[in-house]
C-alpha cells in the first residue's frame, strides 16, 4: 500500500460545521485513510493509498460537499499568506461597502417611520433585494450544498433567518398588510458581512509569521562559471553550483563556504540574534542574511531540499495538525446546528402557542436563535491559536511537530538535559596531558591520538586534533574497535592500546595504580573529564579534556526552575565531571545522572516516568533516538542545519538552551489561549441561545455579537505573537 500525504487548498468553509463535512467528504473516498482540515489555514491535509484513489476524486469530493478544492503542488504552490489575505480583504471590503450602503436607508427608514406607507415598503424592498440576493448570495450556494449532502451549517442558519424575515416582509408589502422587517434581514448580512472582513483582517496578521519565513529566501543568486559571473533565478541554480553571496546579500541556497570570511546573521531562522562567523568548510542556510564579508559557496541543497523550506513545510505541517482539544469542538459542531434548527422551532412555537405571542413576535425571536447560534467562534478557536503559536515559534527558532505536542508539552515537569553538545558546546578541548610513567608526554600523546583517529566521538576527535594543532605525526592503527560508552581498543606501532574510561580499562584487566586513582579523582573534581590511556595492559597517562558549559546554560536552567520544572542532567562522563558542570549551571547533585550508557538513557527516562512525571528530554537530535522517542516530549537541538526536524516532538534550530523554556512557555500560552477561545465560544453559545430565545436580543444584536465573536477569537489567538 503505497500511502501518501495530499496538501489541498480549500475555498469556501466558514465554520467547524463546514470542517466536518469536507472531512466526512473525503473520508468517504476509497482509498483515503486520514483527513483532516483545518479552518484557519483553509487547508486539508490527505493521506491516502495512491493506487486506490486519484486526485481528482479528492477534488470531486469537496466539490460535491459545496466546496472548492485545488491540489498544492511544487508545480503549482499555495499562494503567500498575503496574497491569499488581500484577496480575501478586497472582496470583504467591496461586499461591505456595497451592502452597508443599501442598508443603511432601510435601517434609517424603519426606525424613523413606524408605520411606512406602501412606497416606502417598496423602497426598502428594493434595497433589500439586492443584500439578500446578492450580497447573501454565497450563504445560499453553501447552505444548497449543505441540504444536498443532508447536513446544516452556519450558512442555513443565516440563510432560514433572514429569508423568514424577507419573505414575511414581502407578504407584508404586498398581501397582509402590517409591519415590515426588510431592516432585520438586511442588516443582518451586513452585519456578518463586516464580521467577515474583520476576520480577513485578523486571519491576515495570523499568517504572517510563515509569510515572513517564505520571503527570506532571495529570488536570485549570482553563480560563477567559468570565472565569470551571471545573475540568475534561484529555480536555475543546481546542486555544485559556485554562488559568490555579497555583504548585505541573503544566502540563496544551503551549501558550503569554499572561499571568503563573513558574518552571518542567522536570526531568522535560529532565533539567535548573535551573527556567526563563516570560514571556508562552515555551512550556510538558505535565508541567512551575509552582514559583513564576501563569500563563495558551493551549493548543496536547493529549493524544496533546503533547510528553510523544510522549515516552511515543519510549519505548515504544525498548523495543519488538529489539536485533540479540538475533537471537543468538532463533536459538538457536527450535532450543533441541527440542535439549534431545533431550538428554534421550539422558540417559534412556545411564544406563539403558550405565551400567546402575535406571529411576528414569534417569528423574530426564532430568527434571533438562528443567528446567534452560528458556530464560527467554535470552528475558528483552536486551529487560529495553533496558527499563530507555531508561527510564533518558528520565529523564535522553535518548530514544533504537531498541535498533539503542543497539548503534552503543558504537562511537562521534568526536564532531562543531555551533557555534552546540548548543556555543553559539545567541543571539548584537551586541557593537558599527564604521564604517569617514564614515557614522554609526546609520545603519549601520539600513540593515544593515533587510537582514536577511527572514533566519532568528540572526546576522541578532540584528541587527535589536538596533536594535530602540535604537530605531531600520527602513525596508522590496526584492528580498532570502538566500546559504547567506553573508550577505543586499538594496535600502534606493535602496541596494545587501550583509551578510555577507568570502567573500560577495569573490563580489560588493567588495574589502576593508588597514584593513578588520586589523580583521576582530583581531575574530575576540577570539572575535567579523564581519557586513560594503557599501553600493553598498563598505565601510561591521563588527558584531562574539558567541554565548557554553553555560556547561556546556567540563565536556561534557571527559567526552567523559575517555571517550576524540575531539571536532571544525564550523561554518559564520570559523575564526579557531571556534578561539577551541574555546579557550575545550578543544577543539584542528586539529580545528576551520570556514567550513563547511550542505550540507557531511554530507560532512565523510563524510570522517571514510572514515579508520575511528565518527562522532556533535550538532547542533539541523532545520537539520542530513543530517548527522544521515550519522552513524553523529545527536543532536539542542533545548529541550524544540523538539525534533525523528523527526529523529536521540538527542534530547535539554535544552540541557545533557553529555547527550551522559550518552546515550553509557548506550549502553556498556546494551550491556555485555546482553552480561553473554546471557553468563550461555548460560553457565547450557552449564553446567547437562551437571551434570544427568551427575546432579550434582537436579531440584528445577535447578528453583531455572532461576527464580533469570531473576531475576538482570531483577536485574542494573536495575542500570542507577543506571548514569549
């Protein structure tokens, strides 16, 4: 079964009952496994078994749903978040504009005469028409669409209480006689039409987050060829390709400095707002800004391959997601207006049957709970804070996978920070090097870094690039083996070496001498860790290596506590090293787990689950998996395009370690502005019904607080952009 994500646009849904019934539209396809859509984004996310199901069925589904569909592509992309906003504000405004300008006279009329003579009746027909058929003219098409597909939406309940007001006018003008309400229909339209403006508006600022990260990118790169150089579109530059980025130039593509020195502003993409120092072997992102320098870089990632692309598409992923909040809102949108048809009538008959109300007085109390009850507040509350939280996290440099993460991340209260590369810089640096025995310290030297010259790891790395910095010649190795968690076992010049850990050279049978221990201690107290080397199954020396905590550590940990999270430090190093970094950062010792094997890491996360706690674990991204995965929130680190995104629930594009408690404050406004929408949407609902049924609010009351709601949803979700 070959399963694939579909991306397509969506026109036309204007509340969670429209959400529901493309969903059930798709679903309905042979083939589709999951769908979900979203409201604010106007977006469906498919997956489906592409030899099952054809695009064009997808398109055919939401089609006969009453709505329009269109496939994103790379062929054919989504539109910028602006331009799909100014479209959306310039048919808003013209609607506006056209139905104030013929209500308002109707509006004016009916308040000044009270009882119109048969040509002023005529005249507020005439401009009445028009609002209602014109200007209401799409509430119809979608709730036609609706009653076809037996179901109701926000539409069908403007469309029934504005046509009950219309057309008892219309019997009024020309057949009973009596008061007219040409008023209520037509202000009611122009009253959701400016709530739909407003919301264009405010649905604009939501999405200018992402807008901003798709604009970073220049249009064209200046490539070199044959030592001469052309200006030309980025969709024509290639993988290899020589690009030259001038100062106050963007790097069009991710690739690799070949030539020059420059500052580098990464902000944009890594929140940091420190600019780096690029030299010849750095990486450069697509997007970066060059603020000082010239560079020559060899292309290595172009268009949907760059790093700011993936970032686009982390984003838009995110804001696709549904919260499982919103399951809530989608069970009670998909029984709600059918419920509220319901109330309605109920109003209708008890003013007139039990209360002994006249016909009109019934018929616009019914009105005003048809009104009232559209439910855009409830379709719009979680998608619009889901939108602009992550949009907001992206600027900040923090992605977050889905609207799930969003929901566990506010229940985290244990934080676990990974030593080396995520507490630390993860460079370590030889800091000295100790014989303890009568070889020169040369050629300990040498033979300790000739052993490690096949090691990944960044203590044996620093190693033998330390005796490269002295100069020293490294002879080969034969037969290495490397131990997880250990050290390197290896052949040199006919020697038996052993680099690594006490722990390593005990497993090997190498026994460390009384002097050898105290200095080992002595070391790890002083924050160093200790690489033994053993030369033919005994001591030779010590290098003590030292990686400084990153100089935002020990401000992180402190937000982190002052959010009241517990943090822990895990660490494969000495305990005694660990404790001294956990000193130096303001993390007790009793929560320092140290000695710690790769493996392992998942299971002490495991441990610290099984006592209740909601577990984050912060670490690179590729070396710590399972631990990621274990956690009930994994966040990766990485610098810039070393980032792994597939790899945890949070990445964070930086190596700035207060982003973890910048994407956790995050997570907790999100969360809390979700529930405040839903809570007000529901409230409005609960509230309003009754108000109108018992006749406190008029129809065209009901019309304005039914589009103000919807505006104070998108208005209060916004509020997020200044949350962290």
């Amino acid at each position: 079964m070959s399963q694939q994500e579909i991306q397509l646009r969506i026109e036309g849904m204007t509340c969670a009952a429209c959400v529901a019934r493309v969903e059930r539209a798709l679903k309905r396809v042979p083939g589709v496994q999951e769908a979900v859509v979203n409201l604010a984004t106007e977006s469906a996310t498919v997956r489906a078994d592409l030899s099952a199901v054809q695009v064009e069925q997808l398109l055919e589904a939401v089609g006969s749903a009453g709505y329009t569909a269109q496939p994103v592509t790379e062929e054919s992309p989504a539109p910028l978040p602006s331009e799909r906003s100014e479209h959306e504000l310039q048919v808003a405004r013209r609607r506006l504009l056209v139905s104030a300008l013929l209500t308002l006279p109707v509006f004016v009329l009916s308040m000044a005469v009270h009882h119109p003579s048969h040509g002023l009746k005529l005249l507020q027909l005439a401009l009445t028409t028009p609002v209602q058929f014109v200007i209401g003219a799409p509430f119809y098409v979608k709730a036609w669409h609706a009653l076809r597909a037996r179901s109701a939406n926000m539409e069908t309940l403007i469309v029934l209480g504005t046509s009950v007001a219309y057309l008892y006018s219309l019997a009024a003008t020309f057949w009973i006689g009596g008061a007219v309400y040409y008023e209520t229909a037509a202000v009611i339209i122009t009253l959701i039409t400016f709530g739909k403006y407003l919301e264009a508006r405010a649905k604009g600022r939501a999405r200018q987050a992402i807008e901003r990260l798709m604009r970073l990118a220049p249009q064209e790169a200046i490539r070199i060829r044959n030592g001469s150089e052309e200006r030309v579109p980025i969709s024509a530059v290639q993988v290899g390709d020589l690009l030259r980025v001038r100062s106050g130039e963007a790097v069009p593509v991710d690739g690799e400095v070949i030539e020059g020195f420059a500052t580098v502003d990464e902000s944009m993409l890594t929140g940091e707002s420190v600019p780096v120092e690029k030299r010849v072997g750095d990486s450069v992102a697509a997007g970066t800004l060059n603020t000082d320098g010239v560079l020559v870089i060899r292309a290595q990632r172009v268009g949907a391959d760059t790093m700011l692309a993936q970032i686009v598409r982390a984003v838009e992923r995110a804001q696709a997601a549904k919260a499982p909040v919103q399951r809530l809102a989608d069970a009670v949108s998909a029984v709600f207006v059918p419920i509220v048809l319901l109330i309605a009538l109920v109003t209708f008959g008890v003013w007139l049957l039990i209360l002994k109300a006249d016909f009109t007085t019934a018929m616009i109390h019914a009105v005003g709970v048809l009104v009232i009850a559209c439910p855009c507040a409830l379709g719009l509350a979680t998608p619009t804070a889901v939108l602009v939280g992550t949009g907001r996290g992206a600027e900040l440099g923090v992605l977050v996978k889905d609207a799930e993460t969003l929901e566990r991340a506010r229940h985290v209260d244990t934080v676990i920070l990974d030593k080396t590369g995520t507490l630390t810089a993860g460079k370590p640096r030889v800091n000295r090097v100790e014989v303890l025995n009568s070889m020169a310290e040369e050629e300990l030297l040498r033979l300790t870094a000739a052993a490690e010259v096949g090691s990944t790891h960044p203590f044996g790395q620093a190693i033998v690039q330390f005796a490269q910095e002295q100069g020293v010649h490294l002879p080969p190795a034969n037969g290495f083996r490397a131990i997880a968690g250990g050290g390197v076992l290896a052949e040199v010049e006919g020697h038996r070496l052993t680099v690594g850990s006490a722990r390593l050279l005990n497993e090997e049978g190498i026994t460390l001498s009384p002097q050898a221990q105290e200095r080992v201690h002595t070391l790890q107290s002083q924050g160093y860790t200790t690489v033994l080397t053993a030369v033919d199954g005994k001591i030779a020396g010590i290098l003590a290596l030292r990686d400084e905590p990153h100089p935002t550590a020990r401000d992180a940990v402190a937000q982190l506590q002052a959010m009241g999270l517990e943090v822990w430090i895990v660490t494969g190093d000495q305990r005694v090293v660990a404790e001294a970094i956990a000193r130096e950062v303001g993390v007790p010792s009793e929560r320092v787990l140290a000695e710690v094997l790769p493996e392992s890491k998942a299971e002490a996360i495991d441990a610290l689950q099984r006592q209740g706690r909601k577990v984050a674990f912060v670490g690179d991204g590729i070396n710590d998996a399972p631990a990621l995965a274990q956690a009930d929130v994994g966040i990766a680190m990485g610098e810039g395009t070393d980032v792994a995104l597939e790899s945890a629930d949070i990445a964070l594009l930086g190596s700035d370690l207060r982003g973890v408690a910048t994407a956790l404050k995050l997570s907790h406004a999100t969360v809390r502005t979700i529930r405040q929408n839903l809570f007000f949407a529901f409230v409005y609902n609960v509230l309003g019904i009754p108000l109108a049924a018992m006749g406190y609010l008029s129809p065209m009351l009901a019309a304005l607080a039914m589009s103000l709601s919807s505006v104070s949803v998108v208005t209060n979700a916004l509020r997020l952009r200044r949350a962290v």
